[in-house]
C-alpha cells in the first residue's frame, strides 16, 4: 500500500480510539458514579438540613477565628500574634 493509505488507515484508527474514549468518560461522567438521580422527599430534607448544620459549624469557626489582616509594611515579614 502507498504510504496515503497508510496515514488514512492510521488517521482513521486514531479518530475512532479517540472517539471511543471520549463516549466512554462522558458516560462514566454522566451515567456512573455521580450521575444519581435529584433526592427527593425525606432525604432532600435531611440533606438540608446536613448542609445547614455545615454552614452553622463554619460561621461559628469564622467568628472564633477573625482573619488576621497583613501589616501593610511589604519588608516585615514577621508574623503578628
């Protein structure tokens, strides 16, 4: 075969690989692990309320913990207490 063909035949094999390998991650993404249905009812409730005791524990870890500013002296690199 003339050396053409041979770049067609490998162009071809090359597209189609990279072809299946894209379908089969788009399906892992979509269909596979994390590709759960919406909760609904009960369970929506409870993540909810999951989410909101979440929210609560970091507000509270915020206001025991202030973010210390930075001097505004660029050369002092020590660190304030």
């Amino acid at each position: 075969m003339s050396s053409l063909a041979w770049i067609l035949i490998l162009t071809l094999i090359l597209t189609a690989l990279g072809s299946l390998t894209l379908f089969l991650i788009t399906v892992k993404y979509y269909w596979g692990d994390r590709g759960t249905p919406p909760l609904t009812g009960e369970r929506r409730k409870q993540q909810k309320e999951e989410e909101l005791n979440q929210r609560a524990k970091q507000i509270e870890h915020a206001n025991k913990n202030p973010v210390r500013p930075r001097n505004p002296d660029f050369w002092d690199n020590r660190k304030r207490s």
